[in-house]
C-alpha cells in the first residue's frame, strides 16, 4: 500500500471509506505485524488527508459564507 498523504482523484468520501476499511482489517487482527504497520501507516496518512481537506472545504464555506453576508 502506499504511504503518500495525498489521493488524487479520490474523493473525501472514498478516502472516508478506504480509512474505515483498513481499521476493519486491523480490528480483525490476522495480518502479520509488518501488514498491519503499513495498514496502520495508511489509515494515519488517509486521515491527515480526510483531515485537511475537509479543513480547506470549511475554509472555502467560511469565505463564500462572509461573501454573501457582505453582498447583501
């Protein structure tokens, strides 16, 4: 699996589900020490990505949000 903080192409929701996954998997506990180190340093990669792009998105309401209330 790869240990890159970014997924492009997937969407947060898809990254959401990738993560909830990978803690099934780990929660079932049959993979060897050195599958789940790198399952588990997936799903901290996948959530630090979750993370900040739902952080950007928040940006983005906040701006468009201060935007409208100025227009009015």
């Amino acid at each position: 699996m790869a240990d890159t903080n970014e997924s492009p192409g997937k969407t947060i929701e898809a990254e959401i589900e990738e993560l909830q996954k990978i803690v099934a998997q780990l929660e079932e506990n049959k993979d060897k020490l050195e599958e789940s180190l790198a399952l588990y340093e997936r799903g901290v990669a996948l959530s630090q990505n979750i993370k900040k792009r739902i952080t950007e998105v928040e940006t983005k309401v906040e701006i468009l949000s201060k935007r409208s209330r100025q227009s009015e």
